[in-house]
C-alpha cells in the first residue's frame, strides 16, 4: 500500500544494511580525553543485533536476529545478562523502550495470519502491542486491528498506535489498509486515543515522558503529515525546519524534542525547544544526521551519515556535535555506528558495526569514572536552552537523495527499532 507520508515499517532488513561506515577517524585521538568505555552486548548467536534504549540503572533493551538470521527477537540485557523476551506465539517480537522500574513495551507476533494479508510484523501475522515485566510479555489491548507499543514512561503509561476497523479512504487499492490511531494505555487497558491534527485520519505517536506529553504524527496517505505534540491530550502541531517536514523521535521531561527531518539536501537531526525546530547539522563531511535520543540534561544521541548512508554515531552537548568513536581511546573498542538512547548518567545505548561485514552487535558505552562523577556533580552542565552550533555543517553540499532511496534507507536501519512514520513510506 502506498502511502506518502505515514508508517513505521517493520522489516526484518538488517542482513541488507547499506554500506558498512567507513573506518574510523583516528586524527586529534590523543588530545580527546579516556570519556567513554564500550562494552559489547553481542546478539543471540545470530549476525546482527542493535541495542534502544538504557534507563537510569544501566540495563539496556534491544533487538536480535536468530542464529538463523530470519527472526528478530526482542532481548533485555541487566547485570551482565541478556534475556530473550519472548514473543506472542510468532517468530518476530521488537523492544522499543523501557523505564526505570525495568518494564518493557515493544510489539511482537502472534501465530495467527492477518485475516486481511497484512504484513506489519514480518511474517504475515497478526502483530500486536505488549508491556513485559516481571517476567511476563502481555499483549495489549488494540482497537480492532494490529498495533504497536513506542513507549513508555516512569509512570507505566504506554504509548503506540492500533488500526481500528475502518478502511482508511485516503489509502487506494490494491490493498486494503485500516485506519490507524494513537493510542495510551495503562494498567494493561487503552487509556486514551489521542487526537489528530484538522481531522487526519491516522496518528502514531512514538514516546512519552514522565508528565504525559507524547510525540508523534498525524497524517493520511496523500497529503504531507503533521508533526505532533500532546500536552494532556490536546495535540499541537510542531511545525517544520524550515519547511522541511519534521519526524519526532524522541521527548524529555523538559519537554524537549528531537527527531529528523526531511530536508532538499537528505535527513537533518533537529532540536525543537522554546516553540521553534533547530538544525543540529552533522559531522562533517557528512550531509545526513538524525537525532534518536535524548536524556533529561538535555544530551542528544543520533547518527552522522554520508551520502551512501554510512553513519557514525554521535553526541550532542553544549551546543555542539562530536564523535562518539573519538571519545573511546580503547585500540580494541569496536566501530560505533548508531546512537539510539542515552541515560540520565550519560550512557549510550546503539549498535556497532564490523567494517566490511554485514555483523553488527548491540553496545553500551558508559563514561568514564572521572566523566561520570563531573556529569553527576553538575546536573545543569548542559542548559534546556543551549543553542546548536552550526558550525559544524561547512561541508560540501551533499548530493540530493531521491524520496524512495530515504525510505528504503530508513526501513533498513531503523526498523529494527521504530515504526517509521513519514517520507511516504508504505504501510504494506
């Protein structure tokens, strides 16, 4: 189903990622301080995995490939230990976020073929919302048809969208594609479907924070979508960067806001604070960037990516973008490609890369003893209203990157994460 502007696909594409990064620059090493020690989560025996998100207490969930290579499998990794979470009954499951108490939310497969041929999981079957804890993965209630769980806060409240059981007539044949809305639950029952913007018949929403605000789309399968904010339910549309249509990814208890747009040049991390979206530019020579994460300081991770999409990871403080490879001095620490979430302490969680191979493990990296207790002692060192630089985007102009070669980049390296919304992505 073709759709212009809305979905957060969930293929199973890892095993076809675009080009492996390049190797990474050693130049001004020796100057940077020892900042961050790596520690390599592997997978499940399988080729790829990629680790999304890490709360306050180091304990990091992910997602991995089977020894096979043909089924993902969501994973929680704590005390030197990962878990394989489970699915619901099919052989695909994804973790998304979790919070401080260890509680999961993700979506995962049932053994039960999609009564319409839908194919939102990876296998054809019905994909549903779920909250993991002590021990346990329970499905969520959807509001008719398939549904995911993006999020979820200290409070227990999750976040995600569900079809419902209406035909959606912005989506024209040859499938048929149902309505999907954004959606909170709590206590294992829908809380609330979250509005959209002017009537759009579709909403997905991607996280919330600790007081409830949540962050999303709106959209149809036609027309350019919104990007939204929810403030006690009541949506707000975020604007764009500069007429480039914004992608929310993530939000902190600040109420700040980080994603990636769609600009005439590629994608463009952004900040969006104080009512207004700024570019957060790239590393140079790089022309691509997007934001993933962001902690409650005000730290942003995300990934730098060239014009073939080869990325690295990186940091984001005190106005300016660096590397997060050139704050690992470990000779033996492996490529740092993605920067999916980070922690109130500082610590990262994303997927690395073995150069020239298609292996990718999940990671953690932790600052230093020393960086730790400084960012410990000084909650502040990063200010809400600290302005991007943009310095660091004087590189030569990138070539433009067609709509189709964007979506086929982000299925293949977020998905393994996010349900993608916008850049008309199909549903299907």
């Amino acid at each position: 189903m073709k759709s212009r502007t809305l979905v957060w696909i969930t293929t199973i594409t890892l095993l076809l990622a675009l080009a492996i990064p390049v190797g990474m620059a050693t130049q001004g090493q020796d100057q940077q301080p020892n900042d961050y020690v790596v520690t390599d989560l592997g997978t499940f025996g399988g080729i790829a995995g990629a680790a999304t998100a890490v709360n306050n207490r180091g304990s990091v969930v992910g997602n991995a490939f089977d020894p096979e290579g043909t089924a993902s499998r969501a994973f929680l990794w704590q005390n030197g230990a990962a878990t394989d979470l489970g699915t619901l009954g099919g052989p695909n499951s994804r973790a998304a976020f979790l919070n401080q108490r260890g509680e999961v939310a993700g979506w995962a497969e049932t053994s039960t073929p999609d009564p319409l041929g839908e194919n939102r999981c990876g296998s054809g079957l019905i994909c549903l919302p779920f909250l993991w804890k002590d021990g346990v993965m329970a499905p969520l209630p959807t509001l008719g048809g398939n549904g995911f769980a993006t999020g979820i806060n200290n409070r227990g409240q999750v976040v995600g969208d569900s079809e419902n059981t209406t035909p959606d007539p912005t989506c024209p044949s040859p499938s048929t594609t149902l309505e999907i809305k954004a959606v909170v639950w709590e206590k294992g029952e829908i809380q609330q479907e979250l509005p959209t913007i002017g009537g759009d018949p579709d909403g997905f929403v991607q996280a919330i924070n600790d007081n409830g605000q949540a962050v999303g789309v709106t959209g149809d399968c036609i027309s350019d979508h919104h990007a939204v904010l929810w403030n006690k339910g009541i949506p707000t549309d975020l604007g764009t960067l500069s007429g480039s249509l914004l992608e929310p990814v993530a939000i902190n208890n600040k109420g700040q806001i980080v994603g990636f747009a769609l600009s005439p040049d590629g994608l463009r991390a952004f900040l969006w604070q104080n009512g207004a979206a700024t570019d957060l530019g790239t590393l140079p020579p790089d022309g691509n960037s997007l934001a993933l994460g962001i902690n409650n300081k005000g730290q942003i991770v995300g990934d730098s990516c060239d014009a073939d999409f080869s990325c690295r990871a990186f940091l984001w403080q005190d106005g300016a973008m660096t590397e997060l490879n050139t704050l690992v001095r470990s000779p033996n620490a492996p490529f740092l490609e993605e920067g999916f979430g980070i922690n109130s302490h500082g610590q990262i969680a994303g997927r690395t890369t073995v150069q020239g191979t298609p292996l990718a493990d999940a990671y953690l990296a932790t600052p230093s003893p020393g960086e730790a207790n400084r960012q410990h002692n000084d909650d502040n060192r990063v200010s809400e209203n600290a302005t991007p630089t943009v310095t660091n985007t004087t590189s030569p102009k990138p070539r433009v990157v067609s709509p189709e070669d964007l979506r086929r980049v982000l299925r293949q390296r977020l998905g393994f994460q996010y349900r993608v919304p916008g850049l008309g992505i199909p549903k299907d």
